[in-house]
C-alpha cells in the first residue's frame, strides 16, 4: 500500500490498554514523550466504532510554501476536506503501517490536548533504527518545514 493513498481505520475498537499492547507485542518503539502522554490520559479512545480515513500531506500541498505552525494547519484544513486526528489514530497508524517507510516521519496532526506547552502535543511516526511512535513537545510558534508530512482525517 502506498503511503499517498488514504489509509482506512477504524476507530472505538479497542481499549486504550489493549492499544498499548498491541504496539509493545507489535515491537514498536516508545520514547520518554509517548510513554507520558498514553500515561496522562489525554489519549481518548472513541466511545463508538467509528470508521475513518487518513491521508497524508505536506504543509506545502496544504498551501504554506514557507511551512507553517500547527495550530495555522490545523485551523485552516476543513475548506480541503480535512481535519486534526484524535489522538488514538497515531496509535492505530503505527500498527497498520508497521511495513512502510515513513522516513524520515509522518506527524499525525492533532489539536493540542493541554495549554501547557511543555505537555507532549502529539505523536509522530519514524522508522529509522525501529518502529517507532514517538510523541513531541512543541510550542505554538514552532513552525514546520515546508516537506513535513502530516497525517490527517479527510472525508
């Protein structure tokens, strides 16, 4: 499967802990942010099964040339058909594109869950010397190159 076509998830479908299992018995790496966020309870879980499509793109495809913060993504995708993923898609991402290159990493855009700018904002896919889901720290002024690629829910 390409990574430029959209990807189907569903999302509702498994507990938080059974998600965090299945990343560890799927070998997929964690660092210190990740652990922290799935450990702060800012990562909901669907109430019901709901389906969804992901597709990815770069801040420049999405209109900023000169790169752009996440929030301005964020607040200006929904004219495109797009819009932020929850949290719980990163985790469901992770595990169903365990076989494909995201080199150098695909952010899976959401909204920030907390105003506290030293929170884990989200989670980013990279699989350079593992299969990682790692989550960041970053604050509203941090701007994103132009060829960042961001995972995001299109209808």
């Amino acid at each position: 499967m390409a990574m430029n076509a959209p990807t189907s998830l569903t999302l509702g479908r498994r507990p938080l802990p059974q998600l965090v299992a299945d990343l560890r018995q799927a070998d997929v790496s964690l660092n210190a942010y990740a652990e922290a966020l799935l450990a702060s309870g800012d990562v909901g879980i669907c109430a019901t099964v709901q389906p969804v499509r992901i597709a990815v793109h770069t801040v420049a495809e999405l209109g900023w040339a000169e790169g752009a913060t996440v929030d301005d993504v964020l607040q200006h995708i929904g004219d495109r058909g797009l819009a932020p993923c929850p949290l719980e898609v990163a985790l469901l991402l992770r595990l169903a594109w365990r076989d494909i290159s995201v080199s150098p990493r695909v952010t899976v855009a959401s909204a920030r869950t907390r105003a506290d700018e030293t929170h884990p904002r989200g989670f980013y896919l990279r699989d350079d010397d593992a299969c990682w889901l790692r989550a960041y720290v970053a604050s509203d002024d941090w701007v994103m190159a132009p060829d960042e690629r961001l995972a995001l829910l299109t209808r």
